[in-house]
C-alpha cells in the first residue's frame, strides 16, 4: 500500500498528529484529495478530506487544532463514517482493503464532484457530490449520457483528441466550477474520459467584489490626489497614514517626512505649532484652527473625526487650505468665466437627457424643489401626504418616491378611494373573511395592504375616506396591521403609504368632516405641489415632452407655431398638467398639417389668449434696429416675469452680466 503516499495519488497517508495548517498544506498539493491519518503502528485512524477542511474553516477553528478532531473515522463495511458523530465506529485497517474499493470509497467520500464517461460518452461513475450538482442521484445518472444533466460538458472532446484541459472554468445551473478534464487510457487507447471540478462560485463572487473594491480604492486615491485642499489623514492613535500632493504643494512638507509618524512627535519636533488632530482625538469632535508649519507657511486647518461601530475614533481626516491662495482664485476666475460657462451648459443638458431619460419633466424651480425632495424622502420609509390641485401630479409624486426607494422591488398599488363606493371600499382595503357577507368568495379575499407586502400603497383622494374607514386606517398607520371584514385575528403588514388630496384637511377637521388624529398621522410629512399657473416657465419643456410623446405614439412628426406656445404660456390652465396634456394631444390628432397652428387652438385658448402679429415689423428698413426691438422686447418680458436679473439670465440661458449689459444698451430698467 505505498502507492496512497505517492503525490499524484487520491489519498496521502500521514500522521494523526498533524495540525489543520498541516492538513490544509497537504490538501493543496497536487492529485492529493484525501488524507488517511495513521497512529504510530500505521493503523488507520481516519480519513480527513477537502469538506472536513472546509467543515473546520466555517467554524473558525485555530489553524494549530489537531486535524484527527475534525478526521471522519472508518466504518466497519470499510466505507468512511457520515460525520463525526460516529466516533464509536470499529477501527478497520486501509491497508488490508482492496486497492479498487479503497478507491471507490475515497471517490466517493470527496467533496469534490467527480464524473467518469466510457467512449460512447456514457456515465460509468459519479460520486455523491456530482449527482448533488446534476440535481439527483448516482443510480439515476450511472448510464446516462453525460450530456443529458452537463449541457456543456466537454469529456466527448476529451475521448476525440485524448488530451487534457487542466483548469477550465465552467458554468452549470447558478453555480460556476473549475474544472480538469483527462483521458482515461488503458496503455496508449483512450477507453474514456474523467472530470473533477471544484466549485468557486463563492470565490468568482468575491474575485468580483475585490476587483470592484480596487476600483473604488483607486477612485479614491484619484479624487483625494485630484483635491485642491490638501488632505492630512491619521488613524485613531495620530499615526499619519496619507497625505496627498496637495498637502505638499501648500505646507512644502514632503510625505516621506510624515507618513507612519505620531503627530505628538511632529509637533515636539517642530514641524508645527499646534495640532488639530489631536484636539479631535481629545474632544472626539470637528475643530479648526491656524496652524503655523516649520516651512513659515500658515495654513487653516479642519479636522473631522471618523468613528467605528463602537464608537470609537478610528481615522481624523484634515483639509488644509493656504489662505493666501484665495485672494489668487479670484483673478483666475474671470479667465475661466468662458470654460466654466460652456461646462455648465453641456451638464445642464445631460442633465435634461437624463429628465427625459426617466420620463419625468422638471423644468421650473419649484419643482425642482418638489423633485429633490421627493428624492429626499425615498431614503426614508415614513407616510407622507401629497396636497395639491386636480391634476398637478400628485400620482407622479408618488412613483418617484417609489422608485427610489428600499422598497422599489415591491409592489406599488394605487387606489382612489373616491373611486370606489363606501360599502366595498372597507373589503379592497383590508380584504374580508371567507363567507363575511353575502356575495363574499368562499376563499376570501386579500386586501391591498396584504397584497402590498414589502411596497407602497398610494391612497388617491384620501380626502374622501369616510370617517368609519378613517379609524381602522388610523390602527393601519399605528400598529401596522390589518383586521379583514368578518375577522377578529390582527394581520401584520409591511407597506408604505403616501397619501393623496386635493382638499384642505385641515379646514375638514375643523368642520368635523375628518378625524383630527388621523390627518395628524397622516401629516407627518407634508408636501404641497403647486398649480401649474404658479410655475409657468416648466410649461415649454412640458408641452414638448407631451408633443414628442404623442407623436411617438400616433407615428406623426408634428410641430408647433411659437405663437400657439405663447398662447399656452399665457394661459391659466385650470385641470393644470393633466389639461394641459389632454389639450396637447388634441391637437395633435385634429390638426391636418404638419404644424400646430393658431387656428388650431381649442376655441377656450383663443378666447383667453390676444392672437400676436403674423411678423415683426421692420425698422426704417434696418435689420439691426429690428433685432435690437425684438430683443428689447423679449428681454423686458423675461425681466417681467421672472423679476430679477439672475432668473431672467437663467430662463434666456445667459449669464446674468449678459443681461446687465443688455438693460443697459437697450434702456431697459427693473421695476421692483
């Protein structure tokens, strides 16, 4: 029995002495996949293999451990015992086994899925642990086609060239193997073919995960390098551990005369007056100061404190910033004015593509305000009520919260509870017993706010809610859980609600018409959406959006006079964005031409709207004197609305001393 000890052989024998190091050590030599211990007389005692390794691993078991602790002992049948348990299973000496059953055993005993085909490609053997890869078993895979359970399996090829594939990767169901493929050969004749694969699916994911951490590693030493201010940081003792080209360039230190110091020893030998970074670790808070350095500089300095989950400061991390180099930004400035310029016109774009991109139209200031705090409040899992006019987007509202939000994968269910009548109302909510009322399915019936497990529910007109509903959503809303029509048994659930009206609750809490503790309940968020006349600018960006929609839609390729536009600007719109809509797309599917003409209008637009001048007029027969009086007009118009000179230079996208200039050339003055 000397060939086990070989090292191209399946089983290694060594001592029962060694450690779990040791035990691992042999394991990652080649064609070692078991290892028989054996006492001082040669008997065997175990057989200690891959899983029993991984077994010890998984428990964080000390490396100096005795291997034989976690060996599985041999059962009397000469087999190998199923864990280690069976520690009262007789002894039987390896030695005295057959060579082929020996091997068939320790086969088997791998962790390790191990196939074997004849010529034809048939299965001639495969261990437990390949028939728990192919999902079944080993007597229903003996016989089998290899290809019939390993799509992609290559032993075929194999058997064709008789040549090896040493560590292939292959990829079966969810899980990803390494696998070595060989020839099975009798002399020079291929008589099959044999694959031992080993599975990294957990490897490959964390291969995956360390590559992405070296790139956000190297994105960090690219953005702290990259910093205008210099970047002093140090761990929770004051060791310095990074120092950045910035903190060079301002204080005239070099990093090799910092890195892996205390900062107590840096200011004991002179390098600076004070630090700021012990302050921090002594008041475990930001603090600032004025530092003096041996190089003459003096720099302000900004310490902030890092702490870990048990609270302890475990980096301070300093920006640096030369005062003096301030008053120089200033001059620098102007001459960038143009660059900067063009940078904030290109993201302004990108940003608009990126609007486009997710369908939602935010164009005038405040909603850009109601847009980033819709964003805002997706971080946090709390109720929130959306007030607003018919029609001003109060559902749109709630899709972005939803959309962004932890609770994106689940379900967003919407439900008007105007819509519904009050005697059904009660059942869709919180759904109802089987047999709770006549006409009730035998089955019963989830509720929406079961069958939102893990979402967002939208409550549509909450405003309408009758005051019997409103107590059992107030239990909803406090104790998170539902009683169905007919039942007595709480039903806990999981859902977010954002609520919706377009009435004044307060008014109705007043006049009784709605319970005071409820609207509180509700109101823990307020957010008020404004009518479409109150943001006016957002009307040009959102007629187009609806144009091209529509257009997509119908498959037409419609413009639209500017003067219809101006019509639309000046107009009221009562049903705000929702009429808007609906007004758009008549128009485009009434219109016969290819352009939205004034004669195109509703006649309710033309009726509110003065119809414009077919084409300016000209001035003393001079191109420029026309241009400057449409200009002037243009401009004193923007000023008109938007009131100030920044916002009219954002709405003509100029710079606002563009604007100044122009007030000043054309005689234009800003009425307050």
């Amino acid at each position: 029995m000397d060939a086990p000890q070989q090292s191209s052989a399946l089983l290694k024998a060594v001592s029962q002495d060694i450690t779990l190091g040791e035990g691992a050590s042999f394991l990652s030599q080649d064609g070692v996949d078991a290892l028989c211990l054996r006492d001082g007389e040669g008997r065997a005692v175990g057989v200690f293999a891959h899983q029993d390794l991984a077994k010890a691993v998984a428990a964080q078991v000390l490396t100096r451990t005795p291997a034989k602790d976690w060996a599985r002992p041999v059962r009397e049948d000469c087999g190998l015992a199923e864990d280690n348990a069976a520690t009262d299973a007789p002894e039987v000496n390896l030695t005295a086994l057959p060579m082929e059953r020996l091997l068939y055993d320790i086969l088997n005993s791998l962790y390790n899925p191990v196939l074997a085909v004849d010529v034809e490609g048939t299965t001639i053997f495969c261990n437990p642990a390949m028939a728990a890869v192919a999902h079944s078993t080993v007597k229903d895979l003996l016989g089998k086609r290899a290809e019939d359970f390993v799509a992609n399996t290559r032993l075929p090829r194999i058997i064709l060239t008789g040549q090896s594939e040493p560590v292939r990767k292959i990829t079966i169901g969810q899980r990803t193997y390494l696998t070595n493929r060989t020839p099975i050969k009798d002399g020079e004749q291929v008589i099959g073919a044999l694959a031992v694969l080993q599975d990294i699916s957990e490897l490959a994911a964390i291969a995956d995960q360390l590559e992405r951490t070296k790139e956000l590693t190297s994105e960090l030493d690219a953005i702290i390098e990259s910093s205008f201010d210099g970047i002093y940081v140090t761990d929770g003792e004051g060791r310095t551990i990074r120092v950045n080209k910035a903190y060079e360039r301002i204080t005239g230190l070099q990093r090799g005369e910092l890195l892996n110091r205390k900062m107590q020893e840096l200011v004991e030998e002179g390098f600076y007056n004070q630090s700021v970074t012990l302050r921090v670790l002594e008041t475990q808070r930001a603090e600032s100061l004025m530092q003096s350095i041996r190089t003459g500089k003096t720099v302000m300095v900004t310490g902030t404190p890092i702490f870990d989950k048990p609270g302890k400061v475990s980096l301070v991390v300093t920006s640096v910033r030369d005062v003096t180099e301030l008053y120089n930004l200033q001059g620098k400035l102007e001459r960038e004015e143009k660059l900067r310029t063009k940078y904030e016109s290109e993201l302004e774009r990108l940003r608009r593509n990126a609007e486009d991109d997710n369908q939602v139209v935010v164009q005038s200031g405040k909603m850009r305000e109601v847009y980033e705090l819709a964003l805002r409040l997706a971080n946090v899992d709390t109720t929130v009520l959306v007030q607003g006019e018919s029609g001003v987007g109060k559902e749109v509202f709630a899709d972005i919260i939803h959309r962004n939000s932890q609770r994106r994968e689940g379900p967003l269910v919407k439900i008007s509870c105007a819509a519904i009548p009050e005697q059904l109302l009660e059942s869709e909510l919180f759904g109802y017993q089987a047999a709770a009322f006549t006409g009730a399915s035998k089955q019963g019936k989830l509720g929406i706010f079961e069958a939102a497990k893990g979402g967002t529910i939208f409550l549509d007109e909450i405003g309408e809610l009758p005051l019997g509903l409103q107590a059992k959503l107030l239990r909803v809303l406090q104790a998170k859980e539902v009683i169905r029509v007919g039942s007595s048994v709480a039903v806990p659930v999981d859902v977010r609600i954002v609520a919706a009206t377009n009435r004044d609750l307060q008014d109705m809490v007043r006049r009784g018409q709605y319970r005071q503790d409820l609207f509180f309940r509700l109101n823990v968020v307020p957010v008020v959406i404004p009518p479409l006349r109150h943001r006016k600018d957002g009307i040009p960006k959102l007629f187009y959006h609806f144009l091209n929609q529509f257009n997509r839609r119908y498959e037409f390729g419609k413009q639209v006079d500017p003067k219809v536009l101006q019509a639309l600007y000046d107009y009221d719109w009562p049903g705000n964005v929702r009429e808007l809509m609906n007004t758009i797309e008549r128009m485009v599917v009434t219109t016969q031409g290819e352009v939205i003409a004034w004669a195109d209008m509703p006649d309710y637009l033309k009726k509110a709207a003065k119809e414009p001048s077919q084409d300016p007029e000209v001035l003393d027969g001079s191109l420029k004197a026309t241009l400057e009086a449409i200009e002037k007009q243009i401009l004193a118009r923007a000023l008109r609305i938007h009131k100030s000179t920044y916002k009219a230079a954002q709405a003509l996208g100029v710079n606002q001393s563009t604007v100044v200039r122009k007030m000043k050339r054309l005689g234009i003055r800003l009425k307050k």
